[in-house]
C-alpha cells in the first residue's frame, strides 16, 4: 500500500511539473489558433486551387529571401499536388535562371531552368545572405514539418488520438500574420520586429504579407491572413508531396488488415469446430 501511494505521489508531482512547464511557456508566447486545412484528417486532401496560390505567394513574396532546394520543377505536375501540367512545370522552370557546369573553359554558367532542375537558391552562398541579412533565411523546403509549438498535455494525447498533424502549418500562418508593436517595457533589440507567436517575441523578418500584396485571379480574397494560409498549404505539399498517397495506402492496408482478421476468425471457428467434432 505505501508502494502504491508513493508511486501516485510521484506521478502527480510529474502532472503537476509538466503542467506548470506548459503554463509558463504560454506565458511566454501564445500558442497559434487551430485552423482548418483541406489535408487535415485521415481523408483530408490538398485543395489544388489553394496550393496554387501558394505558389504564387512564394514566388512573388518568399522566395527572394527563402528557396526550395528540396523541390524539382517537374515535381509542381506531380499527382496530388499543385494540379499543374508537365508542359506548365517546364515552363515555370525556363523561367529561373540555373548555375550550371563547368563548361569546357572549366568556368560555371547560368543557363535556363530545366524540369528536372531543383529550385535555385537565392543567395550564391550562406556568407552572401548573412551579409545582406545578418542571418541566413532558412530553406522552406521542410519547414511545415520542422517548425512546431508545444500544446502540452493533455492536449497532445488528444493529437495522437484524432492523427492532428498540422502544428507547422499552424504556426507558420499564426507567425506571418503575428506582427503587433511590441509592449511598453519589452526590450526589442535593433532591426528586430515583435512578433507574438515567435520564441522570445523578437524575429529578424519584417512582417512579409500586407492586404493587396498579391494579385489573385480567382476571386479569392487578396487578405494577408489568406496569403498566410495559402503559402502554409503549399509549404506543407512541399514538405510532404505524397501525402494523399499515404493516405490513400494506409486506408486500403486498413481495409486489408480488417478483412484478413474476418477470414482467420472464420477460418478458426471452422478449424476448431471440426476438432471439437472429432473429440
């Protein structure tokens, strides 16, 4: 019995640590609001129409800071992404410019961008960002996966259990649209900006989406909020381009697994049942 209670008394000390732990990070920065996203859930989805705006975003806005060195041209027409064409994917790419060679005078080259070609990075090198940022712009190539926050318990109990992967698309569309003044009394260090939802409040990117930034051809509202969100998805495709497949594989393993159980429990009932006659 003392056993027992000690080994409660140490589990609820270990809650009431882990509670505390998540309070005081709260305190620091707030936790990004859950959205809505077409790819949530085990059925969910990429919305076409969304990524390709997105894309959009990024070439117009991020990508003269941030690359994606992970992501071909050929990859925009591949199934369950962007919905581009391949004719369409060959032509985005002859549009960048990509360092090739050497040639035969052993010097590199710039030549039009191929289907096969991956994103060019913006920067020569990271020196070369560092001096026209004093940082270097991280690569979005994983970053919907990479950046996360903390929800603490119980709630990450509740993520395992409802599949909710969609922390880094949360985070990035709460971040980019985070930007306020910073508080009386915070000490924001030179070229820095105030943002609620960043560690330590205090990022080096100025607020990158204003209304009326991009020019959307479908109707769709020309917000921040929306060009936030829009550029989330498409950073998530990036970072994870086969998700509908997986998806798509996970479901009819399920429907396997389910009917392959059925037939072994038939198979033992029927097995069984003609041992038990002989007995």
């Amino acid at each position: 019995m003392t056993l027992t209670r000690t080994i409660l008394a140490v589990a609820a000390v270990g809650v009431a640590a882990m509670l505390a732990c998540h309070g005081a990070g709260a305190a620091e920065s707030e936790s990004p609001p859950q959205l809505k996203w077409s790819f949530a859930g085990p059925f969910g989805l990429y919305d076409e129409a969304q990524l390709q705006r997105g894309f959009k975003v990024y070439r117009e806005v991020c990508q003269n800071c941030h690359g994606l060195s992970l992501l071909a041209f050929y990859n925009l027409a591949d199934p369950g992404g962007p919905g581009y064409s391949a004719a369409q994917a060959t032509a985005i790419a002859g549009e960048y410019q990509v360092t090739d060679g050497p040639n035969d005078q052993g010097e590199m080259f710039q030549r039009p961008g191929r289907a096969a070609d991956h994103f060019p990075p913006p920067f020569p090198n990271e020196q070369a960002a560092r001096v026209r940022y004093n940082a270097v712009p991280p690569d979005f190539s994983v970053i919907a996966k990479a950046r996360t926050y903390e929800r603490g318990f119980p709630w990450f109990v509740i993520d395992m259990v409802s599949q909710y992967q969609e922390h880094g698309v949360d985070y990035i569309a709460a971040y980019v649209n985070g930007y306020e003044d910073a508080p009386s009394g915070f000490n924001l260090p030179d070229g820095s900006y105030y943002n609620k939802y960043f560690p330590g409040h205090s990022t080096a990117m100025p607020k990158p989406l204003v209304d009326g930034q991009v020019d959307y051809t479908d109707g769709t509202p020309a917000k921040g909020e929306q060009y936030a969100k829009d550029v989330s998805a498409f950073l998530m495709w990036v970072a994870e381009p086969h998700l509908e497949a997986r998806k798509r594989i996970g479901f009819q393993v399920m429907i396997f697994l389910i009917v392959f159980a059925g037939l072994l429990y038939f198979t033992k009932k029927k097995v069984w049942a003609e041992v038990g006659g002989h007995a």
